[in-house]
C-alpha cells in the first residue's frame, strides 16, 4: 500500500513570499482531506534537491514541489538519481511561483482552495529527460521535465539569472532585449538516431511538455508520457524571436518554414562555437549537449 506521507518541498520565496504566508492553510487543507503533510524549506538554491531525496529516501509516497518550475525542477533531480528512482515517491506539484508552465500541460490551478490533483490527485508515468553537457568544471548531468533549450533563449535565461528575483518572470522580458542585440546564430548540428539536421540557427528547442516562458504554448503537441522529445531549431532571423511572440503563446506558430520540427527519444546537440544550455528556467551548461528521454521513470500526481 503506498505511503500516506506527504513531503511538501517548500520555496517561501516564490510567488514574491506568497507561497510562505500561504503555508499553513495549505497544510489545513491536506490535513482536512486526510492526508499527512511534512513541510521542508528551501534555506538555498539548490537545497529542494536534498530534500526531495531525503523524503522519498525516508519513505514518502508523493514529494511535492511547492513554487515555481525552478522548484519542481530541483524536486525532480532529488528524485531521480543515476537515472534510477529514489525511493518509490510520485511527483506532486502547488503551481505557486512566477512561473509555473509546467503545470499547465497538466491543467493544475493555482489556486488549490478546492482542488488539491496536484497533491493528492491520481497518478500518471512521466517522461523524465536527461541531459548531458558541460559545465564550468566538467561534465553535467541533470534531469528535467518540462523543456530544454540551447542557444539564444538560454542565452536570455542566463542573463535573466543575474537580476534581482524579486523582479519575478520580468526578469526574462528585461533580459530577452539585450540578449537578442548579442547572440549570434551558430552553425548547428542536431542529431538524432534516425537522423541529422545542419545549418544555421539561433536558438533549438527540446521539449517534454507544453508550455514554457509564462504561459507560451510553444509544443502544442507535446505528451509527458509517450516516450519521446518535441525539437524545434529555429533557423529564420532572430527577429522571429520577437515577431512570433503573440503565435507562441497562442501555440500557432507551427508549421512554419523557419522552425525546423523533430520528434525523437534523443538529440544531441554541437555548434562551430559552445552555446549555452537551459532547463526548465535552469541553467545547466553549454554545447555539446545530449538529451535522451528515460520514459515513464516517475509518476505525476495530476
């Protein structure tokens, strides 16, 4: 019988305090249901991994990532390790920070005051993708669920990543300008088992579920649990970045001539120089970079 215990992985800062004032009715409101919450806060960047693998090492039934997507993303590599599961915990996700487009694949609320799915909701398996690049001192490997990216939009993730976080998903919009002024396209070479594109490109996309950027449909035919990667390499100019913003979020923008679409279970990724390489808002290294999906590895409450 699955445990009853719920570890809830707690980012105070998100939702700009938000999520710490709302704590206690939160765990009101599972302790109403008949649930048996457990709160653990993140003191630092970083820390939700520890504690994520230390309450499903422990013996929680579901580890919930309470904040943003940088949250969840940092739950999920404390529940995966080695590419193996620690524990046997599902995933549980309180969309409360700036971003939560993870989420939205999903159809979880922000608001759980009479829908705790994402909590205590049935499970489904989950596609986890791995990634493999380089980082300051030498290889990377880290996991991610929702979707990666190498080029300019990471590009604007890193610079995003030294402003203020009181500055919320505004941040990216600061940063996009700038970024977009600098980056320059690459010769890029995307390989996958069953085949190979090369050119030059600004910015590709490798996507596990839907949305990303603060409610951007940008891989409207992304399922979390088929088994493979949504890839799109964006070859027109870089103003394309800009001009189709109003198709992204709308999740019209593809077919388009300038989007190169690829579907498999792993791309790797070179170009004539090292571009950098984001995660689920993260960022994790630089070209050359790998990702291979490990399919259905862990459940999502949902």
């Amino acid at each position: 019988m699955p445990s009853a215990r719920i570890a809830l992985v707690v980012n105070p800062r998100a939702g700009k305090g938000r999520v710490g004032k709302e704590l206690p009715r939160l765990v009101a409101l599972i302790e109403a249901t008949g649930g048996h919450p457990e709160v653990f806060v993140t003191e630092r960047a970083g820390h939700a991994v520890d504690l994520a693998r230390a309450a499903a090492a422990s013996g929680a039934g579901t580890v919930v990532a309470v904040g943003g997507d940088g949250t969840v993303n940092e739950v999920v590599n404390g529940l995966v390790q080695e590419d193996r599961l620690v524990g046997s915990a599902a995933l549980g996700i309180v969309a409360a920070g700036s971003g939560c487009d993870f989420a939205r694949t999903f159809g979880l609320p922000k608001d759980v005051d009479h829908d705790l799915a994402g909590i205590m909701g049935p499970t489904r398996l989950l596609d986890v993708g791995r990634i493999d690049c380089l980082g300051r001192s030498g290889p990377v490997t880290r996991y991610f669920v929702n979707v990666a990216e190498a080029g300019m939009a990471a590009a604007t993730v890193q610079r995003a990543g030294g402003y203020p976080r009181w500055m919320g998903r505004s941040r990216y919009v600061v940063a996009f300008w700038p970024s977009l002024a600098r980056f320059r396209p690459v010769e890029m070479t995307v390989t996958t088992p069953g085949g190979r594109y090369t050119g030059t490109a600004h910015n590709a996309l490798v996507a596990n579920a839907r949305y990303f950027g603060g409610g951007m449909h940008i891989s409207p035919n992304s399922d979390p649990s088929d088994g493979v990667f949504d890839a799109q390499v964006n070859i027109g100019p870089k103003r394309q970045a800009f001009t189709m913003i109003p198709k992204f979020f709308r999740g019209t923008h593809l077919p388009d001539p300038r989007i190169i679409q690829m579907t498999s279970t792993s791309f790797t990724i070179s170009a004539e120089r090292p571009i950098p390489v984001e995660a689920d808002g993260e960022m994790v290294g630089e070209t050359p970079v790998t990702f291979t999906v490990l399919p259905g590895l862990l459940q999502v409450r949902a």
